[in-house]
C-alpha cells in the first residue's frame, strides 16, 4: 500500500507563505484523488483542497485565492502553497488519498 507523509510545516508570521508537501511512498497514481485537510484544536477537521489526477482542483472557500494545490507525478508528491497566512490557518495539516490513505501531518502555526 502507498504511503503518503507531510513536511514543510512551521512558524511563520501573519502574512507569511509555507508549501507543504504531500510525499507518496509509491506512485500517486495509485489515487484518483488527493486532499489536504486541516484540523485545529476543538474545531472540526476542514477540507482545504483537492487535486485529482487530471489535475482538476477545488478548495475551501476560506482558502480561495491564497492557497494553491499541485502535483509532481516525477516526485510522486503534491504540494500545498499557503500565501498570505492567517493566525486562523494554524492547524495540523495531513494529506489523504482517496478517503483511505492518510498521513501523519505536519503542524502549521501562523502568528499575529
């Protein structure tokens, strides 16, 4: 089975940009879909975006326009490119493949 891990998570001051990246063990076309998710403490896990393997993407409406999904099918990884990071976007933030693969996460704190 593919495994997927995050990395690229961090501090970083309000206004400030990360990319996260979702690394699969194997190829990711072993998944139709990829996600990110997000959950924060005491809140409920959000969907953030998604990237099929026709490239096709959506995302979360509190993310439109500052956070962009992508794929490198040579690096069998996705990544996550967060821009004008909010105190709001702290969170775990984990990948998943096709609702049945996910990874550990990586932490994402975004100061004021």
């Amino acid at each position: 089975q593919v495994r997927l891990v995050e990395s690229g998570g961090g501090l970083v001051q309000a206004g400030g940009s990360l990319r996260l990246s979702c690394i699969a063990s194997g190829s990711l076309a072993a998944f139709d879909f990829i996600d990110w998710y997000r959950q924060a403490p005491g809140k409920q896990r959000e969907l953030v975006a998604t990237i099929s393997g026709l490239d096709f993407t959506t995302y979360a409406d509190s993310v439109k326009g500052r956070f962009t999904v992508s794929r490198d099918n040579a690096e069998n990884t996705v990544y996550l490119q967060m821009t004008s990071l909010k105190p709001d976007d702290t969170a775990l933030y984990y990948c998943g493949g096709d609702d049945r693969v996910r990874g550990p996460g990586t932490q994402v704190t975004v100061s004021s």
